[in-house]
C-alpha cells in the first residue's frame, strides 16, 4: 500500500501522519475524527492543508497525535499533513507555503522561575 509520511511538531505536541489514498476520512489514534477534536475551529485547522490544495476526498489519514492539549496537537496535525502532501506532490509546496503552512510555530511554553508565581506573575510586593 502506498502511503506519505508527515511529522508534525506545535508546543509539546507531535503528530504522525499517514496519508493513504481513500475518501476523506480522517482518524485520530484510532478514534473518529469528530470525537477526538470536539471544536469546530480545531477541526478547521486540521483540514486547512487539505482545502488549500483541494485534496479533501482523495486521501484516508491516520494521525497519531502524541503530547500537549487539544489545540497543539491540531496545530502539529497540521503541519504533518502539509509536510505529507508535498511529499505526495512537490508542486504543491509553492501553495502550502504561501499560506504558513509548512512553517513551525516556534512559540514554546515558558519556565516557571523560582521565587515567583509563574513564568512571568510575581507574588504580591508589600512595601510595608
């Protein structure tokens, strides 16, 4: 059977994609794909790549999401799934990128440091 990988990363979260030529349905480590991201708005990112290179009903995935909250591994889904489309076709790369979809989001959850509340809140200062 042929299939594309994609590895996706978003905060702690990653997300293994297998691409599988089918009709559109999408699981979730081993779970339907409307169970498994209960929102509207995080189903949405997960099918940006798709809708952007107009390949919703001609692919099965399989992800498995692993680590961090519901959101982040949308966003790692995400990513994954872009990354496995332009290794099913590289002509669609220009597209994907123009949109920020082949991009990883950076941004990381910060420390908490000692001798405050968390990474960034202090304790109350008392002048007296």
């Amino acid at each position: 059977m042929v299939q594309h990988l994609g590895t996706g990363r978003r905060k702690r979260s990653v997300a293994r994609i297998f691409l599988r030529p089918g009709k559109g349905e999408i699981k979730v480590n081993d779970r339907a794909f409307e169970n498994y991201f209960p929102t509207e708005s995080t189903r949405a990112v997960v099918r940006q790549p798709l809708l952007a290179t107009e390949t919703m009903d001609k692919f099965d995935i399989l992800i498995l999401a692993d680590g961090g909250g519901v959101a982040g591994q949308a966003g790692a889904a995400r990513l994954g799934i872009a990354r496995a489309l332009v290794e099913f076709n590289a002509e669609l790369r220009p597209r994907l990128k123009k949109l920020g979809l082949l991009t990883r989001d950076p941004r990381q959850h910060e420390r908490k440091k000692y001798g405050q509340k968390g990474a960034r809140k202090r304790f109350q200062f008392s002048k007296r």
